[in-house]
C-alpha cells in the first residue's frame, strides 16, 4: 500500500510517496539520499539509525515511514547546515570521539536530542543516555567528555 | 519485511470496521518496537496494521475518580518521566524507566508492552503490585480486566481478535506507600530481565501491606502471596530472608539463552531482597 | 630522547574526523547505484553437517523479479588464503549452520526474501562436530575427506584423514627433563568459545559483472588486494580485469579481512551481467555466516623453579576453526610459534592446532591467536606465583622477555621494554594497595596481565606508496591499506609530512575509497601492520619525493644535494642560506639561467616496503633465524568489583601500557588503548551459544550482548612505552590488535583477587561467577 506523506525534514518540506512496510530509516537513505544515518541492525538495538522526531531520539529502524506524517525529522545532515560544525560536531573532532564514525551520527542526534530534555547532566546520565548507541572503537570514554564538553556550549 | 496495509484511523467505528475486515489478519499498532522486529523476523505475519495512536482517549494520562488513568498509546519515556505517575504510582514509572534504551522508551508504549506480553516485560510487575485494570474495547463493547486476570501465559493475554486495549486504570495507593522495581540483567543498560522483581508496602493502621510481583520468572508476571504474608508479619532482615526464599519457591523460572533456572530462582530470592530493601529504605527516607 | 619533529610523535587532529562528523562519508551501503541496482539474498544451510544431494531454484525462479539463483555448480574452483580449502558456494557439503547454500538475485529485497524460502536444498545429514578436541581425535566425523589434495603454502602442514588443517610444532629444549626439577607444577585445561567482532557496519558488497569482461566489486573490506586475488584466480578473472573498491571501514577488527560474503556477490553479479547487484548481511547474518574468533580448547603445563624462573612448558592448543581453515590456519600457527606467551623459557613443547568443527568459519580476529591463548596463560602464571609464595607483578617481571632474549622459536627478541610496561600499569592500579570496595555486597581485587603478539602474516606481505605534487605543493598519498577507524590515514599523512619536509595541513591522503585500479598495492589491513609496514612504505615514497625535490633544486642552485634540507614546504641550503618555495616547482620544475632550458617537472615519488628478513622455520622443531618482523608487547591491570549477590563484574579502571616503538600519534595510540580496553572487557563476557543441532542461538543483538556506555570502565589510563623497533618508520609498530589481547585474563586474575575463585572457560557470565561463589562458600 502507497501513502503520500507530507512532513519536514531537516526543516525542509518534503512530500514523499512511501509504502506501509518500509521505515524510515530506509525511506530516508533510498528515498532521500540521506545516508548519513545508518544501518547497524534494523532491530531497535545498535542506535546507529538514531535521529530526531519532534526533537525525540528515536531509532529510525523502528519506526514506520507513514507515521511520519506530519511530523518534524532531523537527521545528522541538518548538524551543519549552516555551515559551521554544530558545538556537538567540534567537541567530538576535538576530543577524537571518532574512530571508524559508523556510530557518530547515531551518536550526535541522541546527544543533540538528549541535551534539549536535560542541558546539564553528570557524566553518569550522559552514559544511561547514550546506552542504547553502541560502539565497538572507541570504549565511548571520548564521546562521554565530547557530549559533555558540547553541553556546556549548547546549555 | 513482508508488505503490509497500514490504516490510522480516527475514531473507534473505523478502527473496529478495519479490525474486522474479513478474511484479513489485522494486528494494533503503536509504538512498533515489538512490531517491526517480529514482522522483520516472519514471527508475526499480518495483512495490515492499524494504528492506534489517534483514537480518542489512548493518548491521555491523568488522574480520575477511579485513579491513575495511562492511556494505552502512551510512551514508556512519558510515564517515567510523568510528574503525575510518579506521585503515587512510582514503581511504575521505575519500571517504565528500566525499558531498553532513550530511543526505544520514545516509542514504545504501555499498551504494545501489555499485548506483546513477554514473561520479562518491565511494566506489568508494577502494574500488579497497583492492582491494576486493563481496559479493552471492541465492537461490541468495553471491558475490564484486572490485571492478574490478563495474562494467560507467555505472548497470551485476554485480548482476542477485533479488540483494542485502550489503557489501564490504576487505582491510588494508599497514602505513604513506597515501591520499587528491581531488574536483573546482563548488561547495565538495554537489556532484558533475567530477574524482575516488584515491591509495594503501604501502612494499614499500625501495620504495613506488602506486595510483590516477579517478572521473568513465570509464563506470566506472578503475585507471591506467601512472601508477602511474612512480610506483613515483619519486615526485619530474617522476615526478608524467608520471604525471599518463598518468593523463589513461588517462581518457575526456565532455562534459556540468557540464564539458567538454578541462576534465576538464586536471583529471585536475592533481587527480592533487594526489592524490599530498597523500599524500606524509601520509605524511611520519606520517598 | 627530545622529540625533535615536526608532525611525527605529535597528537595531531584526525584527517578524516571532519568528513566522519558530518555525515558526508560515504561506507559501501551510502553508494548510490541507481535504479537498476538488484538485491541479492543468501540462503543458508539449517544443517551443521550435510551432503547436498539436490539444489531446485526452479519455483524460485519462477517468482516475477527474481532474475537469477547461483549456488555451487557455479563455483567449482576453490577459494582460500593459506589453504584452499573451500568453494565460494559448497559443491557437494555443507559444514555449519549458516552457511551460504545459494544466492538469488531479485529486483527487490522483498522478493529476493520470498524467493529464498521457494529454494528447494535436500540434505542426507552427516555426524556433526563442535568441539574442537573432540573433532581432533581419532574417529571424529570427518569434514573435509580430501583435505590431503588442497592446495597449501608451505609454511602450514595439515594432517590429512583428520580434521586437522594445521599441526604447528615447537620444540625447544626439553620439557621431560625439566619437569623433576620444578618445584611447582600447574596443570591444567582452560578454553573459550567462539565469539565476534560486531562492528557496528555489517558485511556489505556490490559487484557489477559488465558484459565486457570488466567486473568492479565495492565492498565494506580491509582486504581489497587480497579480495581481488582470491576471488581472481577462483573464478578465473584476470587480475587486472577485476577492481576492487573499498571505502572507509565502519568497524572491521579483521571480520572484514580475507574473504566472507564477498566472492558469493561476485557471481552472483556474473549471473545478471551489466547490472549492479547488493547482498547486505543483516545482524543475523553477521552472526550466523560472517566469520568468528575461533574457539580454544588449551591444555597447559607450566613449571617453575624454587626461585620462581619458569623451567618447562608444555602446551596443547585446539582451536575450532569452523568449517572452513582456510584463514584459521594461520592463527593456530601464530598461536604455535608464541604459545608460551611473552615469557623466557628455556623447554617448550608446543602443539598448536587449527581443527575443522562444524561451526562458523573461524578467521582473522583482533589479536589472531594470542587473546585465545593468554587466557590461560595468564592465569597459570598467576596461580604459579601464588604457589611459590611469589608477588604476580615479581613473577612477571622476573620471567617476561627482554630485548635480546632467545625466545621460544630461537629468534632474538628486538628492542622492547615488557618491564618498563608492567611497572607502569601496577604503579597506574595501585598495585600492593587493597583497596575498599565502593559499596555492601561488592567484593574488589585487581589482576595483571601480559602480553606479546607478531604480526601474523605470510613471510613476504608487502606494502607500497605513491606521492605526487600539486602545484600549490600539496602533496597527494596514494596507499592501498584502509581506514577502519585506527586512525591509519592520519598515521601516513603524519610519516609523509615529517619526511617531506612540508606541513600535515599540505597532504592529501588520496585514499578513500582504496581502490585496486589506482592504489598501489597493499597486503591486507590486518596484523596492526598498516603503521609499520605501510609506514615504511610511505617514508620510503616520501623519501624519494624529496630526493627528487632536492636533486632538482641542487641542480637549479648548483649546489650540494647534501646541504639541501626542506623545511615547512620550502627548500632550504644551510650553505648558502638560500631558499626555493615548494609552489609550482613541484609541477613545472625550475628554469635555468635566462631561460636556457629547464630543470626537473613533475615530482612523484614511489616507495615499497616488504620484509626481506623473515624466514622458514623447522617443520618439526618450529626453530628458525627469524619466525616474525618483531613483536609488540604490553601490560594490563584491572580494577574490579563483584557484587556478590548477582555475580556481575563491574570493571572500575584498566590502566594499559604498550611498547609500540614511537606513538606517531600519541593520543590516536591512547584511542586505541582505551577501545582495546573495553573491546578486551565485553570479550570476556561475550560467547556464541549453540543447541545440540549446531546453531547458534543468540544471534541478535538482543541476546549477543556487546559492552555499552554504562558497561565501559569510567577509568582507563593509556601508557606508552617507545623502546625503537629497528624495521619500522620513526621506531614505530603496530598496537591495534594488542589493546585488547590480554584484558579477560587480567579481569579472571582480578575475580580470583577479590574472592579466591578461578573460572577455567569464558564468558565470565554473572551466573558463572554466583554459581562459582556458591559452590566456594562464599554466598550461602
């Protein structure tokens, strides 16, 4: 079954036929050539496909393009947009957070939507909120201080 | 993943009419992080969907006469995070708090984990020791069913073809009680329960009330009525001792893929402990 | 020694930390292909040992939008980088659960779904084997019955009418005289099973097979070299007819080495020539067909004297190669030739075997061989100490190798400081200091461990580099090794840069994707050979580039080439203090006087490394001049609680220290020692799960559970020892692998430290630990 949705993405406009089946991580990279989110597992485990929904971190794999309708998506592109480097893209550069960067825009959209709800967390709520984002590389110690160190910027 | 039809409708006419179509499997849909990884897997099969989160009322979390009303399309994140649940109804929002991960507590919702009904769900424990209703709603009508009455064993629940849960209704505590809900599993975060235990105690004149439910341990999250009852006795450490060991009696843990029986009903008795630890110790510090 | 470089040996930022944050890099899967491009899907064996007796694609074919089914008849010729010992779909047999039985080719992921279950396979099933001493022994099901006609290289010797694909002797000394004369003897089995890498990536391919012969396969691969010339010679394509692409890596920690899924979407591609076709392995798949760590079964025996020198060893080590050997070989060889571990022993008996089992192939894995057998390694060191009243740090001390030493092959141990290394982690834990544990029910101790590790490769893997100018003097790198987020690039850009004379700013690492038309060639990115290997070949490119730069200028100035120097981008005379700027000259050369002429044009420079100095060693004896290049070694210290009432571990700090000859990168060194540390953490609680039918059942990442954010030590201290390696670029070695070798034993020596109990087989799982807890006395 096709629907045609109308929704923002990346505060753009966008108007999309999309089947019932497909989620929106896919409809996103094959629709949207939007493949700076990833796909690690497509079970709702690795976060990897992290984006923002109405400014919620939700995993894009778990979610069925159609209910998109109307709704706000952010994705790792709209990070720079203006140009610049968001202060979450700089302290993770800054701090080597990245190694093989499959994680990293699962990783920056969790933060960027997890710092919105809770500007100045502890290092141990930045650890809860980022659990459901794995990483093989980098032990996560640097993305822990990069998240950190991006909050008191974005605060 | 096999296609689909996906409907959402507005209204309860339209949504039983989709429900009953004929001929047709037709599964509720909301939070869709039980959902797409079963359809993914060929586990559930299904002609279409319909999406329950614009009906009426399955969006709404407030307080009635009856008490706490959490609609059934409301997200794990916004009953843990809930002033209004964690008021009175705290050991729910633990176990609302304690489902998978940020992003997977954004989308699943109180209903999914109640239909799904996996033995190691994080939200029915508590639901039990509120003594909670579940309310169910179909073409014919609406029911409600208390919440040890729901589940009928693993991955079963009363709810039949054509009907949509529509929410749980759990009545007020009485006032100064204390709950804890206390999840066993391999790793710290995201992860499913090997062990889950829920406690709730509550004065009753000069005396406390005491429940406790076990998650994973069982077909379905089970009462221990035994342990309880020594808890109401006293709750000093040897009462906290034997009403571990009887709430171990009671559990019928299984061997899996995650844990052994032996290792669970270990468990069962240590993270009893812990449970009704924890709660005395809120209880003393005054929540 | 002052660091008087200017790029080398400096933390500078990451060369592709940029491109990586914002999204924009591409990985194989974020390549478009258009609307052309076909799905391909695997069908794989439910069976863990079976004849093929029938494959039936016709209802499949039948399906509309399947366009074509491949499986075995289409590959005959076998495949295999030691050892060929596999076909790239199975002829005749099938010899684990998951094994890839055909391929179909469809114009949707949906329909190529539904097209594998109208795929009809009968099976006459065979006894099956899992465990790998069982299936060395006489009589044990037999999985590859020709294994005597395969062809091997001649550095690995199987033993044909058995299972074993490699028997990897070492004699040295002798073991049965020593034995009288130890005071303290510990013997004992400890084993693992299989686990994975789990790179966040999954496996992912394209090949296209044009209708002209040409055939380009883009793959998620740290082996594109080694990838063209397997698949090449299996199916017959001309090497240079065959184009390899790779991209940056999304995680491979050598799963995405040798050969997987690869060749299979290769001739899947030749059934539908001219269109593109993709075969992405979901997470299942990962687990149940893409490659493991093998498991071992290690028999150890270990003897000391009464001043705690070690006097004997002897040691069995079975590793269960899966199905396939092909790569597995070597890492029982690697295993064979440093099976005692980073210690001084002057009577060894080693046996180190790579054995068919009806499991998952078993191949390259961070650390090949030495994190199997440091397991138990590190724990009989530790309960030797124990037994002879001696400190575990002392005992290490007292017997680890040191530069010079003749170690367990007859080489001489190259430059390194074990010592230095174990001194720094145990002052870094607090070594001697008990210290309290952080709340009631939580018992705390900590443990050391050690380690050392060769590069494992072939005698003759080579390495090469070009470089080439832009008019602006930027210069262009072009390599054949990957970025699979070690940091390599930024490495060679650093070694260009420093030997150039011109800033990091100015290189331009032409490298992603690699690609085997235009990038010169490189062995494989594996054996954390890239700094070294691929280094040396980079120093070497540079060092012709700027022969060539000074050559032309020495001409220009009349000058001594010898009083030439670059500096910064501009070449500089310390005789006549003259300077020429890199800009243009690099392109256009330099007039001579009046323009009579011109000197130089464009430079490009081109180096190679490849060790010339490795040789054979002794079938029987495993004795030679030189079994390796040299090996990296280091020390890890853990600090750990139990709770006593689950029996879950909670790592509280590690503290690493490697020698890894000269940090380029000081600070990329110290990422990969804090990635290595939780890496080594989750593998010691990580293990494939079979059923009695040989399938592995927690294949998901619901229940293969890897360490998260909330798992990782809050606490990991990174030291960096730099004792110079004689054949590296600046002194440097490699350190990926190593990061992560030792860190189970060291957390089983620290749970043996906090409540006196030891744990013979991995995963540390909290029910191992409670029920071991229980059965001690220490819970009730």
């Amino acid at each position: 079954m096709l629907h045609e949705i109308t929704f923002t993405v990346n505060d753009e406009p966008v108007t999309l036929a999309v089947k019932s089946h497909h989620t929106l991580l896919r409809v996103l990279r094959e629709q949207l050539g939007l493949t700076g989110t990833k796909i690690g597992c497509e079970n709702g485990e690795c976060g990897a496909c992290t984006i923002l929904m109405d400014g919620e971190p939700v995993n894009g794999c778990m979610v069925l393009a159609v209910e998109a309708d109307g709704h706000k998506i952010e994705t790792v592109e709209n990070l720079n947009k203006s140009g610049e480097l968001h202060p979450l893209q700089k302290a993770f550069v800054e701090k080597n957070a990245i190694q093989c960067g499959f994680c990293t825009p699962g990783m920056l959209m969790m933060a960027k939507g997890y710092l919105a709800r809770n500007p100045h967390p502890t290092e141990d709520e930045v650890r809860q909120a980022i659990v459901g984002n794995l990483c093989r590389c980098t032990g996560y110690i640097r993305i822990v201080d990069a998240i950190l160190d991006a909050a008191k910027e974005v605060a | 993943m096999q296609p689909f039809d996906y409907y959402k409708p507005k209204d309860f006419e339209e949504a039983f009419h989709l429900m009953n179509m004929p001929g047709k499997t037709v599964y509720p849909y909301a939070g869709g992080t039980d959902f797409i990884p079963m359809s993914r897997d060929g586990f559930w099969k299904c002609d279409a969907v319909v999406d329950v989160k614009a009906l009426p009322g399955l969006r709404e979390i407030k307080e009635t006469p009856d008490g706490l009303f959490v609609g059934a399309a409301i997200r794990m994140n916004e009953i843990a995070n809930s002033d209004l649940v964690k008021s009175h109804w705290d050991v729910l929002a633990q176990g609302a708090g304690s489902v998978g991960s940020e992003q997977i507590r954004n989308r699943a919702t109180l209903g999914g984990n109640l239909c799904t009904a996996s033995p190691c769900a994080d939200t029915p424990p508590a639901l039990y020791v509120l003594n909670a209703t579940v309310i169910i709603r179909n073409a014919q009508g609406e029911r409600k069913v208390a919440i040890a009455d729901f589940f009928k064993w693993v991955r079963q629940t009363a709810v039949q073809n054509g009907d949509i849960v529509v929410g749980v209704v759990i009545p007020r505590p009485a006032a100064g009680a204390f709950g804890s809900y206390v999840k066993l599993s391999r790793r710290k975060g995201s992860d499913l329960s090997l062990v889950s235990v829920a406690a709730l105690t509550f004065p009753n004149g000069k005396a406390a009330n005491w429940r406790l439910a076990l998650g994973a341990v069982a077909p379905t999250p089970i009462r221990t009525p035994a342990a309880e009852a020594i808890l109401e006795e006293s709750s000093d450490e040897a009462h906290i001792e034997l009403a571990a060991k009887s709430a171990a009696d009671t559990s019928k843990p299984i061997s899996d893929v995650r844990a052994s029986e032996t290792y669970r009903k270990l468990m069962v008795a240590n993270m009893t402990k812990r449970a009704v630890r924890m709660t005395l110790s809120r209880r003393e510090k005054g929540g | 020694m002052a660091n008087d470089c200017t790029t080398v040996g400096k933390s500078v930022p990451r060369i592709d930390a940029a491109e990586k944050v914002t999204g924009a890099v591409q990985y194989v899967d974020d390549l478009q292909f258009g609307p052309s491009l076909l799905w391909g899907k695997l069908l794989h064996s439910p069976h863990a040992h079976a004849l093929i007796k029938s494959i039936n694609a016709s209802r499949a074919l039948a399906l509309p939008g399947v366009k074509a089914v491949v499986s075995g008849k289409d590959t005959p010729k076998p495949i295999g980088l030691y050892l060929k010992d596999r076909t790239i779909f199975p002829v005749d047999r099938v010899r684990f659960v998951g094994e890839p039985v055909a391929g179909v080719v469809a114009t949707s992921e949906e329909i190529a779904e539904q097209a594998l279950s109208l795929i009809e396979v009968k099976y006459e099933l065979l006894p099956a084997v899992y465990d790998p001493y069982e299936a060395a022994q006489p009589g044990a099901p037999l999985l590859h019955p020709d294994l005597g006609k395969y062809e091997v290289v001649n550095f690995i010797f199987p033993e044909p009418g058995t299972n074993i694909s490699e028997h990897f002797k070492l004699r040295k000394g002798n073991v049965e005289a020593a034995w009288p004369q130890c005071s303290a003897i510990i013997e004992d089995i400890y084993s693992l099973p299989q686990i994975q890498h789990v790179p966040i990536e999954p496996h992912v391919a394209v090949a296209r097979w044009d209708k002209d012969g040409q055939v380009t396969l883009w793959a998620a691969s740290q082996s594109p070299f080694a990838q063209r010339d397997l698949i090449a010679q299996s199916l017959d394509i001309p090497h240079g007819n065959l184009r390899v692409i790779a991209p940056y890596v999304g995680g491979g920690f050598g799963g995405k080495a040798g050969i997987s899924i690869e060749a299979n979407v290769v001739v899947m591609a030749r059934a539908v020539k001219g269109t593109p076709v993709k075969v992405r392995m979901t997470r299942e798949e990962e687990f149940l067909n893409t490659n493991v760590r093998q498991s071992l079964f290690g028999r150890y025996k270990i003897g000391v004297d009464k001043e705690g020198n070690l006097l004997a060893m002897e040691v069995a080590y079975y590793f269960g190669g899966g199905g396939y050997n092909e790569y597995g070989t070597n890492i029982a060889r690697a295993a064979g030739y440093s099976c005692t571990g980073p210690y001084d022993c002057s009577n060894v008996k080693g046996d180190s075997h790579c054995v068919y089992t009806n499991t998952q192939i078993g191949s390259a894995m961070r650390g090949f061989g030495m994190p199997e057998i440091h397991w138990g390694l590190e724990q009989i060191m530790d309960r030797l100490a124990d037994q002879i009243g001696m400190d575990r740090v002392e005992f290490r001390k007292r017997n680890c190798v040191r530069t010079g030493d003749t170690i367990v092959t007859g080489m001489k141990m190259p430059n390194i400081d074990l010592v230095k290394c174990i001194d720094l982690v145990a002052r870094g834990i607090g070594w001697g200091k008990k210290e309290a544990a952080t709340g009631l029910n939580k018992c705390r101790g900590k443990g050391i461990a050690i380690m050392w590790k060769a590069p494992a490769m072939p005698p003759n893997p080579g390495s090469s580099a070009i470089i080439r100018f832009n008019e602006d003097a930027t210069a262009n790198v072009f390599v054949g090794g990957q970025e699979i987020g070690q940091g390599s690039f930024t490495v060679m850009a650093q070694i260009a840069a420093e030997t150039l004379g011109i800033p990091y700013e100015s290189i331009r690492m032409t490298v992603n994707p690699v690609d085997t038309r235009y990038s010169p060639y490189e062995w494989q990115t594996v054996a954390s050979r890239l700094t070294w290997s691929m280094g040396n070949a980079v120093k070497a490119a540079a060092e012709d580039a700027r022969f060539k730069i000074l050559d032309t200028v020495a001409k220009y100035w009349k000058e001594d080439i010898k009083d030439l120097d670059i500096k910064d981008g501009v070449v500089v005379s310390y005789k006549s203090e003259r300077e020429q700027p890199l800009k243009k000259m690099v392109v256009y050369g330099l007039p001579n006087e009046n323009f009579e002429g011109w000197q130089g044009g464009p430079i490009v420079g081109s180096g190679k490394f490849m060790p010339t100095y490795v040789t054979n060693l002794d079938a029987e004896t495993g004795q030679g001049t030189r079994a390796v290049v040299h090996y990296t070694v280091g020390a890890q210290a853990v600090d750990l609680e139990v709770d006593t009432e689950t029996g879950v571990i909670e790592v509280l700090k590690i503290v690493s220290a490697y020698d890894v000859g000269k940090a380029i990168n000081p600070d990329l060194v110290l990422t990969q020692i804090e990635g290595g540390a939780v890496h080594g953490m989750s593998s010691a609680f990580e293990g494939y799960i079979y059923n009695d039918k040989g399938l592995m059942i927690n294949h998901s990442l619901v229940d293969y559970k890897i360490a998260t954010s909330m798992d990782a030590p809050r606490k990991i201290q990174g030291e960096i020892v730099e004792s110079a390696v004689e054949d590296g670029p600046f002194g440097a070695r490699g350190v990926g692998e190593h990061v992560m070798v030792q860190t189970a034993p060291a957390m089983a020596n620290a749970l043996a430290d906090a409540l006196g109990i030891r744990i013979n087989r991995l995963p540390l799982s909290a029910e191992k630990v409670y029920l071991a807890m229980l059965e001690k006395g220490i819970v009730k």
